[in-house]
C-alpha cells in the first residue's frame, strides 16, 4: 500500500459551491500524475475521498463541513416497506456487467438523462466529451451495471468502483420515462443485494449535504455511516 504522506495533494481556489446557493467550495485532489493502486485508492475512499474520472477529490472548505461522506453496511441493511415494493416492481430487470465505455446507446439515455433531470445543474448541457471524461476515462477498476428490460432494453446504466472492502457508486442515469419503476433507488438497492453477494460489506454513497434536497434520499437507506471527524459513525 502506498504511503499516503508520500502522495502530493493540491488545494483548488474558491469556486462555485455545487451544493449549497450562495457558498464558496474549495477542493482536494490527489496528484493526476501520481500512480493510484486499489489498495491507496481504498484508503482515500475510507478517508472521504471520491472519483470523477481521472481525478480523485474532498470537499476541503475550510470551517464549512456540510459535505459528509456516507456509505452503508450491506450486511446491516433491511429493506422498508417501500424498497421492497421498488424491488418487486422491478423484478423484471436484468442486470448485465460491462467495461465502461462510451456508445450511442449510453449517451443517448444519458443525455435524456441529464436534460429531463439536471437541465438546472453543472452537467447541462450534456456531451460526450462529459460523458468520457466523467464516467470511462479513470485509473481504477471500475464497471457499468446495465439493467435492461424483457425486451431487452437499457433503462438504466450504473458506473462503480471496485475498493476492497466495497463498491462505491460513483453515478446512475436512468430512463425519464420509466420514473414509476424509481430506477434510481433500485439501481442502490441491487448494489447493495451485490456487496453482499460479493461479501463485500460497504456501498458507498458519496457525500450527503443536510441542507440539499438533492442528497436527501441518502438517508432513506438505513443503517448508515457517516464520516464524522474523521471517524466512521453509525446512524440508525
């Protein structure tokens, strides 16, 4: 494993928080040009750090420390009432694994994606140059989980990493159109039906943000563990 103290890390200037209106972000990121192995890269995720494309990153924004990593202990996890109906609502799906990669298939559920769903955010307007450089291009050991229905059509496409002691998911794009299905949901719920196949005990989820709508549906997936000054906590 490398030595983290042996890896150079740099500070962005303030910018647009993505998060929160009205807010300034710094971020963290490891070297671009440093070699980053599973084992290192398993330790940064323990340590709160993400993957978007080559570049892995936290939050660093000084006294501001709404964003808080959260992940959840498969083996702890019990589905409600209502995830089981999304489960049993999507019974039907097939789940078929892939090397990420970038076809006219995928982007153009993504694109729908994006502009049904973020027309208002960083990724409008969608590309492929975006798709590329957010979801294929990377170092680390990363798949597309594609969920297809009986006739055999992709309406959903979930991007995760490989760590060593889970999955981190690091994006889900769905079909607009089949918003009664909560393809979004389901696409975490499998996830976590996987870590444990795989005996892989955590999925993590990313940051949640208390005060961003967006993030709220993190807390629907109980127990979770929040990274909480430095130190994994569980949240029942």
């Amino acid at each position: 494993m490398t030595n983290l103290r042996s890896i150079n890390f740099y500070a962005t200037p303030g910018h647009h928080c993505s998060y929160l209106p009205n807010r300034e972000a710094k971020t963290l990121f490891v070297d671009p040009q440093a070699i980053i192995a599973k084992d290192t890269y398993s330790q940064l995720s323990e340590l709160g750090f993400r993957r978007s494309g080559r570049h892995i990153y936290r939050p660093h924004c000084g006294e501001c420390q709404a964003c808080i990593s959260v992940r959840i202990p498969c083996t702890q996890f019990r589905p409600t009432r209502s995830q089981k109906r999304i489960l049993a609502r999507n019974r039907d799906l097939k789940v078929r694994v892939v090397s990420p990669q970038l076809n006219r298939e995928y982007y153009q559920l993504y694109e729908r994606y994006i502009i049904d769903r973020h027309a208002d955010g960083d990724m409008y307007p969608p590309s492929e140059e975006q798709f590329m450089s957010f979801l294929v291009e990377g170092d680390q050991e990363s798949v597309f989980f594609e969920f297809r229905d009986r006739q055999n059509k992709l309406i959903a496409l979930a991007v995760s990493d490989f760590l060593e002691e889970g999955l981190s998911a690091i994006y889900t794009f769905f079909e607009p159109a089949e918003y009664k299905r909560s393809l979004g949901s389901y696409a975490i719920l499998w996830q976590i039906s996987e870590c444990e196949r795989l005996k892989l005990p955590y999925l993590y989820l990313g940051y949640w943000v208390k005060d961003c709508r967006k993030m709220n549906y993190k807390l629907a997936y109980r127990p979770i563990e929040m990274l909480l000054d430095n130190s994994w906590v569980l949240i029942r």
